[in-house]
C-alpha cells in the first residue's frame, strides 16, 4: 500500500477542501507548479474560499423559475382581475355593462399602471422562458378584463370626460404618458405573440395618445410640462422638462406601432426619440443619462438616477427587437445601447447591485434598477448586441443580487418608491424603499427570464476562481 508523507497529506487534504465536488466539472485551475519537492506555504492560498455576500455562479433554471414563482404566486394573490362594487363591496361578474359603481377590486398594486405594463412584460417573458402557462394566463384574464372594460366604459366616459365615472377612467382619458405608454407596449407585444385578446380600442386610445397627443417640444421630443389648457404652462417640475422615464413610456411603443401597422413613421419616432433624449441628456465620459433635462436652462440636474437610467437602456433593447435591421436608425439605435451598457458596466457594485444614484457610492443599492440592467444586459448579449465573455458574468451577478432580495412570500425588497425628479441629491439619496412599491416586479420577472435564457445558450463557470463565459451550448 502507498502511503502519502505528512506534508503530502496536508496538502491533499487542503486540495480536497477547496475543491468541492459542487464545482462546474469545465472549471479550471491554476497549473500544478513544475518544481518538485515540498510545497511552500503560499502553495494554495489563491483558492481560498470566499465568502461572497451574493452568490458567485450562474444559477440554473430550475433555480431561477423557483425564484420567479414566488413572486408569481405572490402577485396572482395580490392583484384580483375583478369588479366589486364601490358602495357594498359585493361582486360584479358583469363587466360588458358600465356600473356607476363598479371599481376593480383592490389588491397591492394597480392591474392599469405603467408598473403592471411592465409586469405584463415580464409575465410574458417568463412564460416564454419557463414554459408554464400560468404566466400567460395571468396576463390573458387581466387584459381580457381591461379590453372588456374599455369596450362598456369608453362611451360613457367620450360622453362626459370630467363626471363620468370608469374603473379604469385614467386609461380611457389619458393626461401623461405614464396612464397609457407601457400598457400599450404590453398589449402590442402580446399581440405580436398571438394572444386572441381584443386590442384593438385599447390600442388606439393608447398609441393615439403616445404619437399624437403627448406634449413635445418643438423638434418632436417627449415632454413634459406643456400647455395647461387655461393659457397657462403646467409645471413637471418646470414647462419643457425632458423626464429620461419617458424614454421607455413612450419609445417602445413608437416602435411597436411600426410592428403592428407595418408604417414606417413610427420606425422612424421612436429612433428619433433615442437620439434626441440621448444628445441633451447621455454623458459620453461618463456612459450614464441623467434623469431630468430643462430646455433653455444654461445648466441641467445632473443626478443619475439608476431607475430611470433602467427605463432608458430597457426602451433601447425593446426598440431593437422590432427596428428593422435594414432602418437607417437600427445601428444609431444599437451603438447608443451599446454605450450605456459599456457606462452601466463601470459602475456595478461588488454585491451585483447598482446604487441609486449610479454614481455616488454613498446611496443605498437599488432592486429595481438592478433588476432592469440584468433584463437589458442578458438580452444584450442573447442578441448579439454586446459580447457574452464581457457581459455574461455581470449580468448573472446582477440576476443573484435581484434574486436575494426576493422574500420567501413573493416580496420584493429593496425597491425605490415612485420618484418625481429634483436638482439636488438628498432628494434620491433619502428616497424610500417599500415592497410594496410596483416598479420592481416586473423587472424582477423579466430578469429571471433573460438570464434562464442566457444560461440556456450560453455557459458560465469557474475558470480559476473567476466566474467566466464557457462557450455557447450545443
């Protein structure tokens, strides 16, 4: 029998501890050392254990969609596609007929937001992802209820906009991208998928709205603060502010539009859009958007906020899904998205996350913007947009970080409240976080998704110690 010295003994001891059997098999380590005889003492300390705060791998499917479903079991919980009645509070099963008193009955977030635009995408996403149908249905019944609604309410509310009363009154009278722009972007793309839901008035209210009807400034770009109606100019906060929000309120669906129509003019707004937001408001030094823009102003409130910065870089990715390649705009609109997510890539924490303002280290890590970057990242790189061995890894550690913050009942911590915009940083730095804010569960969804569908086509493992891109899978 062959017996190891003592030293040799220690040492395959120590190999065998720092190498556990859990390890990806395609891991690689460290040559062994050409010298021969005994090991210094330093021989191994490069693959001590660490004790990474965020899990330091690519999570597989089966994790992912565990993930995922606590969130979905949680929000099919919360968010009932039914009518009750305002005054009783009994049920309306009938909702082809308008009721005075018929509201939606109330649950922890709104079915007609622009978060729950968001959150219909990311349902549909992850029923793309995992293959479980309840994702669509949830979707299905909740547009099925908002399309039934609008057929009953919509004449009663054309017939009196300021007494009439609808469930979803805010939809069918529009006052700001943020009451129609990401549910039209969330019914075009189910559409496009093959859903039988009736769009079409809720469409046409929506995109009608979002080309025609939103206040821009005079070279076409969305804005806020526009006329008031009474000779006066609204303050959002001041007349002519540019919100980078609206950079995803109202560009995907310019461009789904152009999808569902097959007109080119809408092609041609939502290009349009990327470049005019991205020439008064992206830093190229910096490779981040500021959030709010004052046209006139010699000087502008450069605070970079990480939520909006998401709904810049996620409307970018939704544009490029349905610009066609051959649109003179497609590769203005793809160099743009590759700067960001190059700026983005510089400033992602050791934990995964982003801070909430992207650039100053002293405020908190922000969910929801995390969440967004992994989503635009991992579809960045699943398209072809951005290399896989440079993204990959990121936009999985970003996946983990996300990930973690995901109670064990489907809440979502960590997730900054609605936000206006300001011109100093204590106004973001202070802002709360509340599970119960909706801008972080759709993005959570959409996420978990893509990155399931980077795992499926690409793999990511230890390559001596570091979590690296593999190889594509057959």
């Amino acid at each position: 029998m062959h017996f190891l010295k003592p030293r040799q003994t220690l040492m395959a001891i120590l190999v065998a501890g720092l190498f556990p059997l859990s390890l990806n098999a395609s891991a690689q380590h460290a040559p062994p050392p050409q010298e021969k005889g005994p090991a210094p003492a330093d021989a191994m300390l490069h693959a001590l254990e660490v004790k990474y705060p965020t899990p330091y791998r690519a999570m597989d499917a089966a994790e992912i969609k565990t993930v995922l479903d606590r969130v979905f079991t949680y929000l099919e919980r919360t968010t009932p596609a039914e009518l009750i009645d305002k005054t009783t509070g009994a049920a309306i099963t009938d909702a082809a007929t308008a009721n005075p008193n018929a509201v939606l009955k109330p649950g922890d977030f709104r079915l007609n937001s622009y978060e729950w635009g968001v959150t219909y995408i990311g349902m549909l996403a992850a029923a793309q992802a995992t293959g479980d149908a309840r994702y669509q249905d949830y979707v299905t019944r909740r547009h099925t209820l908002l399309s039934q609604l609008t057929k009953a309410y919509l004449p009663v509310v054309r017939a009196d906009t300021a007494n009439s009363h609808a469930p979803i009154k805010g939809f069918l009278n529009p006052h700001a991208l943020d009451d129609v722009g990401a549910l039209c972007h969330s019914f075009m793309k189910s559409k496009v998928a093959g859903s039988k839901v009736d769009y079409s008035q809720m469409i046409g209210i929506c995109g009608d709205f979002v080309t025609n009807k939103e206040y821009r400034l005079k070279d076409g770009t969305l804005a806020r603060g526009g006329p008031d109606g009474k000779g006066g100019r609204k303050m959002r906060p001041l007349p002519d502010t540019l919100w980078l929000d609206d950079m995803f309120m109202g560009v995907p669906t310019m461009a789904y539009l152009g999808k569902t129509t097959g007109d080119t003019k809408y092609y041609d707004d939502a290009v349009r859009q990327v470049q005019q937001f991205s020439k008064r408001m992206f830093n190229p030094k910096l490779g981040i958007y500021m959030h709010g823009y004052v046209e006139g102003m010699r000087d502008h409130p450069e605070l970079r906020w990480a939520r909006a910065n998401g709904w810049a870089v996620m409307s970018m990715v939704e544009v490029l899904e349905v610009l066609p390649k051959t649109h003179k705009g497609y590769n203005v609109v793809l160099e743009q998205l590759r700067a960001h997510i190059r700026g983005l890539a510089s400033y992602q924490s050791r934990d995964g996350f982003w801070h909430q303002l992207i650039d100053r280290n002293d405020t908190y890590q922000e969910t929801s913007a995390t969440a967004i970057y992994s989503y635009a990242i991992a579809r960045a790189v699943n398209r072809g947009y951005v290399d896989a061995a440079m993204y990959g890894p990121m936009a999985n550690l970003a996946w983990n970080a996300v990930a973690s913050k995901v109670k064990q009942n489907g809440e979502i911590e960590g997730i900054c409240v609605g936000t206006g915009m300001a011109f100093d940083p204590a106004f973001y730095a202070y802002r709360p976080t509340s599970v119960k804010a909706a801008h972080g569960y759709g993005p959570t969804l959409l996420a978990g998704a893509e990155i399931i569908e980077m795992n499926k086509k690409f793999k990511f493992g230890l390559n001596d110690s570091g979590l690296m891109f593999q190889g594509g899978r057959d």
